[in-house]
C-alpha cells in the first residue's frame, strides 16, 4: 500500500517487475526512511519544512559529491534518526556519484 496525508510522505510501493529489476542490480535500494532519502542503510538526501499562516515550502537535497575532510568539522547531532545509530558522516552518507556516476 502506500500513505500520504497532511505532513506525510507519499510511498509507493515498487511493482513486481521493478522489485525484481532492483534486486538484478548492485545499486543499494532507494527508500524513504526517517524523513531521509537513503540507499541501502546510508543517507544520500534530506528534507526541510516550513509551514506558516498562508503557506509552506518544501526543500529536498541530495548529496550529489562532498569532501570527506569537510566532513570532519560536523559534530554527532544530538537529535538523529533511529537507522543512524552513532554512526560517523562519513559512515553515514554516500555520494550519489557513487552509484550514478560522473555528472559530464
């Protein structure tokens, strides 16, 4: 089945085929979890909400490519997502690249 509502995410389950194709691949499963966009169990894209009087945004980013060394001035957040566990950025996160190759 799927959900979706006011402050919900809207999933759609993956058809027969697709499952299968998935499965055929060594490209980690896309899936929504926590709020996050992962594949597999590391985080590739995240949301951010605001909701006012007279409207709302969305905001979605993937993490396209970074610097591992950047990675090392972000502190364990106190406040972070289940899956996650104590798990480093680096740990934690994957490149898109990695699986989708280069941009040219």
């Amino acid at each position: 089945g799927f959900s979706g509502g006011v402050g919900e995410s809207l999933i759609l389950p993956p058809s027969p085929n697709e499952t299968q194709e998935i499965q055929n691949t060594d490209t980690p499963l896309f899936q929504l979890r926590e709020n996050d966009y992962v594949l597999g169990e590391r985080k590739i894209g995240g949301n951010a909400q605001a909701i006012v009087k007279d409207g709302w945004i969305h905001h979605t980013s993937f993490l396209y490519d970074f610097v591992d060394n950047n990675m090392e001035y972000l502190t364990l957040p106190d406040k972070r997502p289940d899956y996650r566990g104590n798990r480093s950025h680096n740990d934690f996160l994957v490149r898109l690249k990695e699986h989708y190759g280069e941009k040219s």
